[in-house]
C-alpha cells in the first residue's frame, strides 16, 4: 500500500535531480516523486530560495510566523532556560538574551513551546563540547515546536521517528544538521545548516505542506534526491551514531554504544560512582555505596575507626580514643592509669619531675614541700641581710627591711638640700626647682631674653625678636625667597630662575632635563630620549649600537648577536656551527652521536660503541661482564664460563670451598671436612685427634649421695641424686626418646653416649625426674637408645631381650653436643 505525493521545487538559481534527471536545469522545474520507492528518501536544498515541498498544491497560511510577545525572558544561563523549558505549557514563548550558553544534552522541548533568541549582535548561542544529535521523536514532543533566532554550535536535530511530527518551525536558526523523519505542515526559512543540511524524510507518514526556503545549506547549489549516508551501505540517515558508525547495543540498554560509556554493562550508560561493571549499591543504606564505603555492613560507619565494622566507636570521655582503647574510659585527660591512676591528671603543673598528685607545691618547681615561707615563696635571702625574702620588705636591699619614705632601693637622702627628699623632688639637684620642671626642665632657668614670647630655653634664636629657629639663612637674616621656588636667596644661585637653585650645567634659566634620565642634561645630549646614547652612532637613537659577540658587526645588522663565527643562523642555528663532524650526511646539532659515523642515536651502549649481544642472552656487550657466556652477566665468585654453584649453601661457591658438601667448613682443617676442629680441652690437639679427651662431671640435680660397695673382682662408686633412689631400670622405662635435658641441647651426632636423669617415658609427653641417671647412646638412625654394656665393659645399645643386669663394672662414656657454634664434651664416671 505505497502512497506517492507530487512535489513543486521552486528555485532561482541552478538544480540538477540526481538519479537521471537532466542537468543544468534551470528557472522552474516540477517533478514527481514517488516517496516510496526507496525506504528514505531525501532532499537536500543548497542555499535555495523560495523552495517549497508540498503536497498536491502549495498551501502556507498555517505556517505564518506569529510574533508576539514573550511569555518570559531569561538571561543566558543553562539551569534558568531548562527550568523554564520544564514548567512552560503549549503557547508559551521563552526568550533568552544573547549569550553562550554550554550544554551538555538536549533541552526540554515540549508540545507548542516556542523557544526564541535575541536578534541582536550578542546571539543566543547553545554550545556542546563535542557533536551532539538533540532527537525528539514523539508527537508530544515536537508538534508545534518553534525555533526562532538560535545558534547550535556542535548541535543537529531530529525530529520524528516514532510518531511523526507536525507544526514543527525552524526560523532563522544555525545549526549542524536538521532531520525531519515523518513530517507535515512544517517550515524551515532562513537558516544555515551545515554541514549535513536538512533531510526529510517519509516514514510512517504522508509529507504534507513543507516549505524550506532561504536557507544556506552545506550542500551547495544543489538538490539531492536519495541517501543522507551515500557511503554507508548499511545506513541511509546518520542516526544516533552518524555515517560509519553502527547504532550497535551490546548492553541492550537501549543507548548505542557510540553514547554508551559503559557498552558491556547494561545497567550503566556512565560509570557514576564506582565505574562500569560494578553497581553503586549501598547495602547498609548509610548514603555510601559499597564501593566507597569501609564498613559496608555497618549503617553507622563508612570506616571501620579505632574499633572496627559492627563495633561503634564510643569515646565515652570524648578524649579522642575509643572506650576500646582506652585505659581510662571515663577519664578524658588520660587513656591509661599513669603515675596517679584514673580520674587523677598525672599533670605536672611546676614541671618539676613530680606529678601534682604527689606534690605538695604543685605550682613551684622549686618546691614539693611548702618550708618556711610557703610553695609561692622561695625560701632564700637575696640580699644577704640574714632575713628571708618571705620575711623582708626590701629583700632586694641589704640596707633596708622596710621601704621607709623613698621605698626599697633609694635612700630617704636630699641631694640640694631644698628639704624635698630626692625620692619626691623632680629636680634633685636644683635647690631652685622640686615639685616642677617647669617649661626649661631642671638646670635651666625660665627667661625670655629678646621678649618676642619664646622662653631662651625653647627660643633657636634667643636674641632675634624675628625668629624663632635659624632657618636657612641664620638668626639675624631674613630667609627671604625672590623667585618663590622655596629656597631662600642666601642659598639661591638662581635667585630669579624658580626652576633652578644651581646654574647647573645649562646655566640659570635653561632647565637641566634629562628625558631619558641617562646623566647628560637634553641640551648636551643628542639622543635625548634613549637613556643608553648620546649620539645616534651606526644603528641610530632608541637601538643600541652593541656587537654582542664582537666580530665587528653590532647587533642590529647581525641575525646572530651571540656568535662571533655566524651573522645568519644557518641550518643548526645561531648556537652552533653547521659542520658534520664524523661526515654522515647529518649535522651535529641534529646528530645525537656528532663522532659516529654508524650512530644516530645513543642506543643502549652509547655513542661509539656497537649494541651487540655477543653470547645471544638479551644483554648487550657494554652490560653484559660475561660477554661470550650466555649464562651469566656478571662474574660472580667462580668468574665467566663457570657456574656459582653452592652445594653445601654456606655462601661458598664449590670453586673456591675445599669442603664443598660440609656447610660448616671451607678447608679441611686437622680433621678433615664434615667433622669439627674442636679442642675441648684446650691443649692444643683437636679432639679427633686428642687420645684421652678430659672427662668432666655433670652436676647432679640435687646434693648427691656416695655409696660404696665391695664385690668380689672390685669396689665401685655409684653417684645418685640425693632426690632419687638407685635401682635397676626396666627396658620398659629406659626406652624413649630424649626431649627435653635441663637447659642442655640434644645431642644427635651418631654414636654420642650421655648421662640423663630427665626423660619421656613412651607413653608420657612430660620429663621425668625421679629416675636414676640413665646412659644412652644416639643410633645410626637418629634415635636415642638406653645403653647396656658387655660383659667386657663395652657399651651396646639395647635391644628388646637383652639382660638388664650386666656385671658391674666401671665405664667411662663421653657425651659430645655438636651445634654449628659450640661444642661440649662431658664425662661422667658411673656404675653400670
């Protein structure tokens, strides 16, 4: 059910209708156009006069521009216009004053509104920081709307799209594109759009009574009939995103992702608060979004304080220090006891060292005990007069204890003998004066000698009736003023010149000015107002005749003042010559290796030296300590082409450690790697190789108790703790593994023998003390076994069956600790 509508194009100036019509046709030209026959089709009117688009005949009374007067008038301010904008009713006419006004989106036009600017020089100007479209797309929007005498700087227009609009005026406006997308009875007279022109557009509606004249439009003198996007084949209107850019909504938020700050986020168009992909949620309701808020479980917190989140902050004695943290939580000078405890400051008011709570003279640092005179006074006399300051009247005066007449420190003495105390006389050296200076002060008498009202002791010229002070001239001369220039003619040597005093160097009346205040009067100086020259020289007045770098030339004829060697900056400028010093085709100046002919640049190595990676392993040559080892960039301890390797990881690379799987040792030493070089007993032989170490007792644990028994091959002696009793023990009770031994370390090396009389039984995890001494012995493999000896006295360790009572006999064991600090060896003599 297509619809087609006959269309009247009037223009004075050439057309030419694309798509096979003839060119170059001119005065009146009538076509049909059949609307349907592409989805969108569009005409475009190049500065065109007079053109009018309408149905079966042209038809304008219902587009008559009704000027009236304004419903209210705005300054050019963005937040007046919208808020007018927002409350206006169909028929109200908004005026805004010239102004730029910056907008950020488009304005709230509704039904009827018109919107009218000033048609002054100071345009309405709505400005946009980048290219915006301003697209109103329903009937209420747009039917009836007028747009008088505005300027849309980065704007264009839609109107339509949805509903199709009717009513619609742009009158003398300037704007970047106007698109009508479904139109009638609309007119669009006397603008300038640019670039993209005005479209109209048939879709979803008939294009009734249009009229679009005197317009200047960006196309040229041209009307186009077809595509707003001819190179775009997906689009044939610019849309939300222009031609080129797909209206693509990855987010399905309705908002293209050309306008979509947020393209992956469809609750977003902008990241707000705390960006895309994260919602500006406020769990807690505190006002705070989450992503902001350091609590956002707690409503009462946004930081989780002294306290932390879920535990509100309470400074019950508002010290600043939460209850949570404070010693003294109703105390809110203190948040811990201190010296005098909680509710008492530990104040030290004297600063004494002595906290006020224990002292008894808390004011006075030199006291904590109030003495003789009290703590507000210090118990010493000053003045050395045998009587305490506390005590004394006059404690800075030996002489008094009281202040008597004159007080402390002056004596009750009357130096002129007027019967006046010097204490009280104002003149106490002049019999004639005491109770007043007079107008002379003391020492002078009150006399006017030339009886002109001055007193001598005030009068500059006592014997002058004339005056009062000197002057200029003296006392006895008038100080008389011939030209009235203010100086007196006894000092005047142009008494009748006021302009000068001195004839100067232009003589009494020929003024000595100076314009350019150089020191040479205008009469002497032939430049008299350039303040650096007398006589014009090569460059003349008001330039100076300087030669900067003194090759003869002065400044103002050489383009290189600073450069003795060049008047003209060349290609390297004035600063440096134009050579080329390593013949590279490249001057120095723009050369930053100037002496290598191979280089342009430093690079990593530097001028002069080749970026090369000898042994390939990403560091060049000139970083590189190892150059041909590619697996090393420094030498190390072993040097280039060996390996630091560490076995024994005592710091000690195998290329320089003699002991290389001994981490204790890097020589061999007396006793060879893996064992130790201790000398127990000091004498000079390490024990590896020390016959008969010396054997040293353990203490026992308590006073021991000696026994003595006789058998029939020989008497030994058994020590036991004095705590405990001696006895057989059962395998039972000597097998266990030794934890704990009184403060000594275990003692792990294989084949070590020692004496305990603290154990773990196996099914015990504490030491036990009320055994005998028990002799163990470490096993091969790590443990610690009770030890048994042979019937030849040689010590085995136990096994499960062995007899537990052996015959007696003597036996010397050696235990041996082994740490990596220290070792220490123990023999104890006991029964076995």
């Amino acid at each position: 059910s297509c619809k087609c509508a006959r269309s009247v194009l009037h223009n004075t100036g050439a057309m030419r209708a694309k798509r096979g019509s003839p060119p170059a046709l001119r005065t009146w030209l009538c076509m049909y156009l059949l609307i349907c026959s592409s989805p969108a089709a569009a005409i475009n009117s190049g500065k065109s006069r007079n053109l009018q688009f309408a149905g079966d005949e042209v038809s304008g009374s219902n587009l008559a521009v009704q000027v009236t007067g304004c419903s209210v008038t705005l300054p050019a301010e963005l937040v007046a216009v919208r808020q007018a904008l927002g409350s206006a009713s169909a028929g109200d006419i908004v005026c805004v004053a010239g102004g730029r006004i910056e907008v950020d989106g488009p304005l709230p036009l509704t039904q009827g509104i018109t919107l009218r600017g000033s048609t002054s020089e100071a345009k309405t100007e709505f400005v946009a920081a980048q290219l915006q479209e301003w697209v109103y797309e329903t009937h209420a929007e747009t039917a009836g709307v007028v747009l008088e005498h505005l300027v849309f700087d980065n704007v264009r227009f839609r109107f339509g799209g949805k509903e199709a609009t009717s009513g619609v005026k742009i009158l003398g406006c300037t704007m970047e594109g106007l698109v009508f997308d479904g139109v009638s009875h609309a007119a669009v007279r006397d603008n300038t759009v640019q670039p993209s022109g005005v479209v109209i557009m048939a879709v979803g509606a008939d294009i009734e009574e249009v009229v679009v004249e005197d317009n200047q439009i960006g196309m040229g003198d041209d009307v186009e009939i077809g595509d707003h996007c001819p190179a775009d084949p997906t689009k044939t209107v610019p849309g939300a995103c222009g031609c080129g850019i797909p209206e693509t909504d990855l987010d399905g938020d309705g908002t293209p992702n050309c306008n979509d700050q947020c393209p992956q986020d469809p609750t977003k168009v902008a990241p707000r608060l705390c960006g895309c992909g994260v919602a500006d949620k406020d769990s807690d309701g505190d006002g705070v979004v989450d992503c902001q808020d350091g609590c956002p479980q707690d409503a009462e917190k946004t930081a989780a304080g002294q306290c932390g989140c879920g535990s509100v902050d309470v400074d019950s004695d508002n010290d600043g220090v939460a209850d949570c943290l404070d010693g003294c939580p109703q105390d809110s000078g203190k948040d811990n006891p201190g010296v005098c405890g909680c509710g008492k400051s530990d104040n030290d008011s004297d600063g004494d060292g002595t906290p006020d709570c224990n002292d008894k003279c808390p004011n006075n640092s030199d006291k904590i005990s109030p003495g003789v005179c009290g703590c507000q006074a210090s118990d010493t006399d000053s003045d050395g007069d045998g009587t305490l300051d506390c005590e004394d009247l006059c404690p800075g005066d030996a002489q008094k204890l009281a202040p008597g007449k004159c007080g402390c420190g002056s004596g009750d003495v009357d130096s002129d003998g007027d019967g006046v105390l010097d204490c009280n006389d104002l003149c106490p050296d002049d019999a004639h004066k005491s109770h007043s200076v007079g107008d002379c002060g003391c020492g002078l008498p009150e006399i006017d000698s030339d009886k002109d009202g001055k007193k001598d002791c005030m009068d500059g010229c006592p014997h002058d009736f004339l005056k009062e002070n000197p002057g200029v001239c003296g006392c006895g001369k008038q100080d008389r003023d011939t030209d009235g220039d203010h100086t007196p003619d006894c000092v005047d040597f142009c008494k009748d010149d006021a302009g000068k005093t001195e004839p100067g160097v232009c003589g009494c009346g020929n003024p000595d000015i100076d314009r350019d205040a150089d020191g040479t009067p205008d009469c002497q100086d032939r430049c008299p107002e350039d303040a650096k020259k007398r006589e014009p020289g090569i460059c003349g007045c008001g330039v100076s005749d300087q030669d900067s770098d003194l090759d003869g030339t002065p400044d103002c004829n050489d383009r290189c003042p600073q450069n003795q060697d060049k008047f003209e900056p060349g290609v390297c400028g004035c600063a440096e010559a134009d050579q080329d010093t390593d013949n590279d085709g490249v001057h120095d100046c723009e050369d930053p290796c100037p002496k290598d002919a191979k280089k342009l640049s430093p690079g990593v190595c530097g001028c002069g030296r080749a970026d090369v990676d000898s042994d390939h392993d990403g560091v060049f040559d000139c970083e590189d300590e190892c150059a041909h080892d590619p697996k090393k960039v420094a030498e190390g301890q072993c040097g280039c082409g060996h390996q630091d390797t560490d076995s024994d990881g005592d710091g000690t690379a195998d290329c320089g450690d003699q002991c290389p799987h001994d981490p204790l040792k890097i020589v061999p030493g007396p006793c060879g790697c893996n064992k130790s070089d201790e000398d127990t007993n000091g004498n000079g032989l390490a024990d590896c190789n020390d016959p008969v170490p010396p054997a040293t007792t353990v203490p026992p644990t308590a006073p021991p108790t000696t026994t003595s028994t006789t058998t029939a091959s020989s008497t030994t002696t058994t020590t036991v703790p004095k705590h405990t009793t001696s006895h057989a023990m059962s395998d039972a009770e000597m097998i266990g593994e030794l934890a704990w031994m009184a403060g000594e370390e275990k003692l792990e090396e294989e084949g070590a023998v020692f004496t305990t009389t603290e154990y773990i039984p196996p099914a015990t995890t504490k030491p036990s003390v009320s055994k005998d001494p028990v002799q163990v012995v470490v096993t091969p493999d790590g443990e610690t076994k009770p030890l048994v000896t042979t019937t030849a006295g040689e010590p085995t360790p136990s096994a499960p069956g062995a007899s537990t009572t052996p015959k007696p006999t003597t036996k010397t064991t050696t235990t041996t600790t082994t740490t990596t600090t220290k070792t220490t060896t123990t023999t104890t003599t006991t029964t076995t």
